[in-house]
C-alpha cells in the first residue's frame, strides 16, 4: 500500500467545491480545504506507486477548478 499527501492549489474561492469533489473519490481517505499557500491537502492510497500516479492524473487533477498539485508520498524511516 502506497499512502500520499497531495497538495492542491484552486482557482479563487473553489477550495470548498474542490475538496468537496475530491473527497468521494475511490483512494481518498481524506480531503481538506485549508488556508495557506495550498488550497485543498488531500491524504490518498493505492496499491502501487503507479496507481497512485493514475489516480491524480486521470480523476483528481480531472476535478473542475484545480491549477496544480503537488504529490507527497509518504515515507517510513
């Protein structure tokens, strides 16, 4: 299992629509609107890293009102 955070920069005043959008997505285990120099953090999970990749790409960055994503997976040391 590969867990991520994905940072998430909108279009003006479409935060709440965003993360709203994000959250029903399958792999999404969480999705907030913050404040920042990020508009939406999302907590995500997939099988492989290459499904991971498939899941931004073709349905989160797919979302209406996103400019950019950053995606942070998450590491155990």
């Amino acid at each position: 299992m590969v867990q991520a955070y994905i940072l998430i920069q909108t279009e003006v005043g479409k935060a709440a629509e965003v993360a709203g959008a994000i959250a029903v997505i399958s792999g999404v285990t969480q999705a907030e609107d913050v404040t920042g120099p990020y508009d939406v953090i999302v907590r995500a999970e997939a099988d492989n890293v290459d499904d991971l990749g498939k899941l931004v790409v073709a349905q989160i960055q797919a979302v209406d009102g996103i400019t950019r994503t950053l995606t942070c997976p998450i590491v155990h040391i």
